[in-house]
C-alpha cells in the first residue's frame, strides 16, 4: 500500500512527463490510497485542462469516474488535530499535510513530487523517481 498525492493519481489519466513513471507505480504497487482531500484537487486539475482546451467535458467525466473507481474504497478521513500539528511544524500547507497525515496514520510511504514535502518529511515521502527505481 502506498498514499500518493493528487498529481500521481493525474499523471495515469492525464498526458505528461510523469504518466509513464506513474503507471509503473500503479504496476509496482496498485493498492493506493489519499485522503477525499484527492477528489477536489483532481477535480481542481482537470478543470484547468478544460479550460485550456486540452479536454472535453466528455473526457473530464470519464476520465473522473476512472479515477473515481481507483480510488474507491481507499479514501480516508484525516483528523484536523494531525493535519495541524504537521502544518505547525512545517511550511507545507494544509492541503499537503492531509497526504503526510495518512501515511503516517497507514505506516505507508507517501508517493509524490512535491520537493517540499519529500523535504520536511523525508521519513515518510520519497519521490516517484525513487519509488519506482528497480
């Protein structure tokens, strides 16, 4: 099992330098999980590419309830009192610290490409270049 953040689970659904390396994330551990916190950030992501043009709302749907049922059953809630004592002793924000939280809560590495949050909480959060080295 391992928490990634909301840009790993967009970069399987969503074209990028990062989509190969996520799929191999998923092939090397498919039992991912994140907090709810997950479905407005992607929702939040994909709304950008509509309105850039880069997907219909066609595509936005579907590519929301794929996401949607990958995720299902493996969404937490994150006690606010967690979240804030990370926030306290970090510049990550709120939203970063959820993330950070759960893989503390699960003992389960933290998948993401924030430099920052690899950086405060090196315990826990490894990067997906790092995670999916052979």
């Amino acid at each position: 099992m391992i928490v990634v953040d909301t840009n790993i689970i967009s970069y399987v659904y969503l074209a990028s330098p990062y989509a190969q390396q996520a799929e191999q994330a998923l092939c090397k551990d498919a039992h991912w999980v994140a907090p709810y916190l997950w479905r407005s950030e992607f929702r939040n992501v994909l709304a950008q590419y509509l309105r850039h043009n880069r997907l219909s709302l066609t595509d936005a749907q579907q590519i929301m309830d794929a996401a949607l049922h990958l995720m299902q059953g493996r969404e937490y809630n994150i006690a606010s009192t967690h979240i804030l004592k990370l926030v306290a002793q970090s510049p990550c924000s709120a939203y970063d610290c959820e993330f950070v939280a759960l893989a503390q809560d699960l003992n389960a590495p933290l998948v993401t490409l924030d430099k920052q949050i690899i950086r405060q909480f090196p315990e826990i959060a490894l990067s997906l270049e790092t995670f999916t080295e052979p």
